[in-house]
C-alpha cells in the first residue's frame, strides 16, 4: 500500500474556493480504481491549511491518477489558492497479516 501525506496552505481570502476545490476532487478520485482512501482535512491549528491524507492499493495506480485530466485540472487550479510551499510525503507500506510471527525487534502495531 502507498500512503501519501500533504500539508497544503491556502489563502484565506480564497478559502471557500480551496474548500470546493478539494470536496470535487476527493468525489472524483474516490471512485478512481486502487483508491483505498482520499480526503482532505482542515488543519487545527492554522484552518487555512488543509491536510491530505490518501492511500492507495500499489504505486502504479497511484501514479495513474497523477495523470489523470482531473489531477492535472485540480493542480492547475491549486496554484490559484495555495499561500506558500505545499509539502507532500509518500511512504510505502508493508501490511502485517494476522498470524505472522512477530520477532522483539519487530514494532507492535495496534490498532
């Protein structure tokens, strides 16, 4: 699985905008094939800072939706509302089945 983190900045004038931007793209990449999970959040300390939180089933299909028409409309109309440096991770995930054996070394996931 991939997880990919993004800290986005807005301006806030321009608020609402960034909002309905972000609501239109999670409806639409929410339905794209290999999308576990896509949403953006408002940050609690700064509400004009919006956190995207998203997960996909393998890189591949991640890297289809970046190019996607609707990812590089959403890009283009971003650069309208972004106040500053928009930081994104990506992270590769290993899932740990059930029943695996576990070593001291290994961390202890809990859900």
């Amino acid at each position: 699985m991939i997880i990919v983190h993004g800290i986005i900045p807005i301006k806030s004038d321009l608020r609402e905008q960034a909002l309905e931007l972000a609501r239109n793209m999670t409806q639409f990449t929410q339905k794209e094939r290999g999308c576990l999970s896509y949403d953006f959040y408002i940050g609690l300390r700064d509400p004009n800072t919006l956190v995207l939180f998203q997960e996909w089933e393998n890189i591949e299909l991640l890297m289809a939706h970046y190019q996607s028409p609707q990812m590089k409309g959403f890009l283009k109309e971003l650069t309208k509302v972004v106040n500053g440096k928009v930081v994104t991770r990506r992270y590769a995930v290993q899932n740990i089945e059930e029943g695996s054996e576990e070593t001291e070394s290994s961390p202890r996931v809990v859900h």
